[in-house]
C-alpha cells in the first residue's frame, strides 16, 4: 500500500513542483536528492542483513522440470506478454511530445505529469477491485481481460490522433490494466504453484 501511496504522491509533488520550481530541471533534480540520500542512509545504518545458510542448488533444467504443468503454461503466457509491455513512464514522453504543440514545452511536460498522477491513481482503485473480483471470478479470465486492456492501450497509441482526451484514456486504461496484471499475475501464481 505505501508503495502505490508513493506512485500518487511522488508524481503529484513532481507536478506541483514543476509549476513551482517555472519548470527548473536542475532545481528540481537538486530536491530529488533530499529522499534519495536519506533512502540510502535508512540502508546503509538501519538495515541489517540475516546471515542465511545455503540451501542445496538445483539445476535449471531440474528446478523447471518440478514446477507444476499449468505453472509453466502460465509462465509462458506471462513472458509473451512481457515481450511486449514497456514501462510506463514513457508514457510521460509520448504525452510531453504529442502535446508540446499545442501546449508548449512546460504546458506538455506539466500535463505529463498530470496524466501519470491520474495513470497511478486508477492503478491503486483498480488494484483493490481486482483484488475483489478475484476472488469472485476466474482469475486466468480476469487476467486475459487485464492483457486485453493492454493491447486495447497500444492500439489507441498507435490508431488514434494524441490529443490530451486520447492520451487521458491512454493512462487511464495503462493504471487499469496494470492494476489488474500486477494483482492476478501475484495471486494466480501463488494459487498454481499452491497445487503441489
């Protein structure tokens, strides 16, 4: 939950701050290294490590071999679908390019932000729907439906004019989608591999 908290509230400071930095990169990288460095001294003075004793090594070849079938499928299914996913902050780009024109630099790259702020917030709502429906439909119909909104996603970038309403559609079914992908590829897996 903090983690889907953060990808609301980092993007949303990054929006307010561009506005009020007048769209200072190097300010606003320079403040960027306030979390960055009090991250890194959390690690460094207050994280200690177990010691954990070696458990004995298997091949490859051996360990795919004890996996369940229908986990192996699944594995298949998701690596054809990751082939073909891309992070979505280059969505910020595809925004800030496609709406520099109209908008201007500084108008595109706030309206970027804007779209990724809204991208995150429906990912954390649909991710508790998800969640919900996942224990209440079939998990492997639900996920093909989250790879569905992907592929739904792609072909709006690559078939429709990006205008802000298109690209605000184009974020929108991106958080859905992986809302959707993140919680049923996790609880599916765990229920395939729970079979043996």
């Amino acid at each position: 939950m903090m983690d889907t908290l953060g990808a609301i509230v980092g993007p949303a400071t990054a929006f307010f701050l561009l506005n009020a930095l007048g769209h200072d990169y190097a300010r606003l990288f320079f403040w960027t290294l306030v979390p960055g460095l009090a991250a890194v001294a959390a690690i460094v003075f207050l994280v200690k490590e177990k010691q954990r004793t070696r458990v004995a090594s298997v091949s490859f070849r051996d360990g795919l071999r004890q996996l369940p079938v229908r986990y192996r499928k699944f594995l298949v299914a998701v690596g054809l679908f990751g082939a073909g996913d891309f992070a979505h902050t280059l969505l910020i780009l595809l925004a800030a390019q496609s709406l520099s024109p109209t908008l201007g630099t500084t108008g595109a790259a706030s309206a970027a932000v804007g779209l990724y702020v809204a991208h995150n917030v429906f990912y954390a709502g649909f991710a508790l729907l998800a969640g919900w429906l996942a224990d209440r439909v079939s998990k492997p119909k639900l996920l093909a439906s989250g790879y569905g909104l992907a592929a739904l996603m792609a072909l709006a970038i690559v078939a429709l004019p990006l205008g802000l309403w298109v690209l605000a559609g184009v974020f929108i079914l991106g958080g859905v989608y992986v809302a959707i992908e993140e919680t049923l590829e996790d609880s599916f897996c765990a229920e395939l591999v729970g079979e043996e």
